[in-house]
C-alpha cells in the first residue's frame, strides 16, 4: 500500500501559549544575524490561502503528490488543468506588509537569510536577496527526461493554444497553486509535453512525498549554523523539511522564535510563539526598530 506524506498534525493541550507581545522578534533583530524560515502563512494576506489554517485548503482539497503525478497521466491532466487556471490568479498576487518587512531588515543587515517554504516568489517580488526556495519556485517549469527548464509564463502560453476557451470557475486557489475544480470541469484537457525531448513537463516544486533535493538542505542547514537565531513566519512546522532546521538551531542553543497565529509543531523548541497576523506583527516590530517599510519613514 503506498504510504501518503503526513498533512496533518494536532496540537498536544501541554504547548506553551502563545504571546501577543512581538518585542522578542524586534530583540532578535536588533542584534542581527537572523535566519528566516517563511511558511504559507506570510503569504495569505496576498490572497494566498495557507494549508492548515482556519479555512485552510486542507479541508477541502489534496494536494497533488509525486507518485501520483509520476504515475498517472490522469493525475497529470488533473493537475495541469487546476495548475493552469490557478497561475492566472496566483501568478497576479503580489508582497503583503510581511513579505516586505522582511525584505526590509533584509536591507539594514539584520538578517543572515531566508529560507521560504512557499513556492511564489513574492519574498523576491518585495525586494528580498538571496532567497533559498526550499520547495522550489511555480515560476519554472522542469522537464522530468531530459532535465529542461523553462519559464511558466511560456508553458500558460502554450496551454492556452491547446485548451481554446478553458475557462471554468474554481472554488478556490490552494498555496500550491492548485485551482479547486471537479473531473467535470477538467474533462478533456490537453497537456503539453517539453519542447526538447518530448518528455513529461513538471513545475519545478517540491511536491508531497517527494524529497527536497539533498544539496538544498545542506545549504539551509548551513545557513542555520552560521545564524545567530532563527525566526519562523506563517508555518506550522508540521513537516519535516522545515520543522528539521527548527530542530537544528534549538539543538545548537539558538533562540527560536515563532510568529503563527495557531500552535506549531516547532513550539516547544521555541523561546517565544508571536500569536499575531503576520503583517501586522511584523510593521510593528519594523516601527520599534526604527525601520521604514514601503518606503514610508518609521515612526
């Protein structure tokens, strides 16, 4: 029986609570050397839903896994038809006040990096450096034969020309850019294969059960170990290939600090859990520290 990659986790009654108090992070930053790890949550005030969260899309929908794409060309049609639609609405969301906040003590070095969970490419989009995609990017297109890249923005392109007049209403737009459609709705849609080879295209995301590629994590586990502290943003942390680097810091004696509305996997490895909305939270501690965030003086 194939084993499915755990989506779920329930909060023990014994977690520390949360605080409404943000001034553990702004402490953190003002000393610098700060590792980011951003999870689905900085990205909901874009209109990106989060997984796990209230409404979270995990109540309604699965999302795609490796073996599933790799293994059905149903699946593969499913997906494309869902992907593709929901790129016309994910590929138009654009930086919330978190996404730029962090870009912004990006600016005045008060970070060593970032690592994003998230797949959309909007920490790049706010003007943040260097962002490790630990789940890789929507934005690129990768052929599973012959290894090709390509841009999404050329395959939407090509989609359209073979799928004339699709245009169904979704239910809803996952984080991974999956759009909520029934089999009706997809019906015959007509995938594309790599313009090189011919072989199977892919985006170029880490899915469900799939790993994240070893030298990847060893450069994140590297980031970790030159950090001074490491602070989380919008995670719940219920998956390894980002509760792990929680771990690590913790384990090296490295404050961890938490900003999630809900409870988190990560919570007793943490000093502190900032239960606040993300954008809110993070403009605070930008104006505490004196720090200008949209180009506005702080006050």
């Amino acid at each position: 029986m194939r084993m499915r990659p755990t989506l779920s986790w329930t909060p023990p009654e014994d977690l520390p609570p949360g605080t409404t108090d943000p001034e553990p992070v702004a402490d953190a930053l003002s000393t610098g050397g700060v590792l980011v790890l951003s999870g689905a949550g900085i990205s909901t005030e874009s209109g990106i839903p989060d997984y796990r969260g209230e409404g979270g899309s995990l109540s309604r929908h699965t999302p795609m896994t490796y073996q599933d794409f790799t293994g059905s060309a149903q699946a593969r049609r499913r997906y494309w038809a869902r992907s593709h639609l929901g790129w016309r609405t994910f590929g138009r969301a654009r930086p919330n006040a978190g996404h730029r906040a962090v870009a912004a003590f990006g600016r005045h070095d008060l970070l060593s990096g970032v690592i994003t969970q998230n797949v959309d490419g909007l920490h790049q989009a706010a003007g943040s450096e260097d962002v490790v995609e630990l789940h890789g990017s929507l934005a690129r297109v990768v052929c599973l034969a012959c290894g090709a890249f390509s841009p999404r923005g050329e395959l939407a392109r090509r989609l359209e020309e073979a799928n004339p007049g699709f245009d169904p209403v979704a239910a809803g737009i996952n984080p991974d850019g999956d759009a909520d459609l029934t089999d009706a709705q997809v019906g015959d849609f007509r995938v594309v294969s790599c313009t090189s080879c011919g072989g199977i295209l892919k985006p170029d995301v880490v899915f469900f059960g799939e790993a994240v590629p070893p030298r990847r994590v060893e450069h994140c586990r590297e980031l970790v170990r030159e950090s001074a502290s490491l602070l989380v943003l919008g995670s719940s942390l219920t998956v390894m290939s980002g509760l792990r680097f929680v771990r690590q810091a913790a384990e090296a004696g490295k404050p961890v600090l938490i900003v999630n509305l809900e409870p988190t996997r990560g919570d007793r490895h943490a000093v502190t859990r900032v239960a606040l909305p993300l954008g809110a939270a993070l403009t605070t501690v930008a104006e505490r520290l004196g720090i200008a965030v949209d180009g506005q003086a702080a006050v």
